[in-house]
C-alpha cells in the first residue's frame, strides 16, 4: 500500500512541476492533467487490490485459515505495465515544452537532459 501511495505522490509532485511551465500551452496541460487522472485511476485501486487481495483478510499471512485470494502475480504485472507507461510519458513530457523555444540547439539538448533526469 506505502509504495502505490509514494509513487503517485511523487509522479504528481512531478506532473506539478510541469504544470508549473505550461501556462499558456493549453494542449500540453491538458495532457498533464490526464496523466495524473490516470495515474491516480489505477493507482488508487491498486492500493485497495493490495489490502483486501484476500477474503478474509487474515489469508493474506496465514494460507491455513480458509477463503480465496485474487491472482496477485497477474495484478503485479499490470501495475508494472501501467507505471511503466506513465513514467515514460512523465519522461517525455518536456521534450513537447522545450522543442519550441528558439534557443541554440545543444542548450535545447542540455535542458531537455536536465528535465528527463528523473527518468534515471
């Protein structure tokens, strides 16, 4: 539940960044706010998924005690799947914010570079 809750704070943290740049690109806010609704469209879930994965709860750390669990193994991989889309597109997001500007083309490189380095 703690790691669902920290990454979308932190990819909203990082979406606020960018809405922080984009006050007169309409398109680009936009896209920044669908990001976080989705984000938060399968993050949220997730973190109850993680919590009630077992009827009754108790299953989750004593198999002995009777009931059913969901297929964790399969939620897990479409967690993965969806973080993954979203940070690439966090990633990517600034490229589409600094390509216009009319500075030198290596200045362009060097803080599209400095933008994308949370992608590390």
């Amino acid at each position: 539940m703690t790691y669902h809750s920290s990454t979308i704070f932190a990819k909203f943290s990082i979406l606020a960044f960018y809405l922080r740049f984009s006050t007169a690109n309409r398109a680009f806010r936009l896209t920044v706010y669908f990001v976080m609704l989705v984000t938060l469209g399968y993050t949220l879930p997730m973190v109850f998924m993680f919590l009630y994965q077992c009827n009754p709860i108790p299953r989750i750390w004593d198999r002995r005690v009777e009931g059913q669990c969901i297929d964790l193994k399969f939620v897990c991989n479409i967690t993965g799947i969806m973080n993954s889309l979203t940070d690439f597109t966090i990633l990517v997001l600034p490229i589409w914010l600094l390509w216009p500007l009319r500075i030198p083309l290596m200045r362009k490189i060097g803080v599209t570079l400095i933008m994308m380095t949370g992608g590390l």
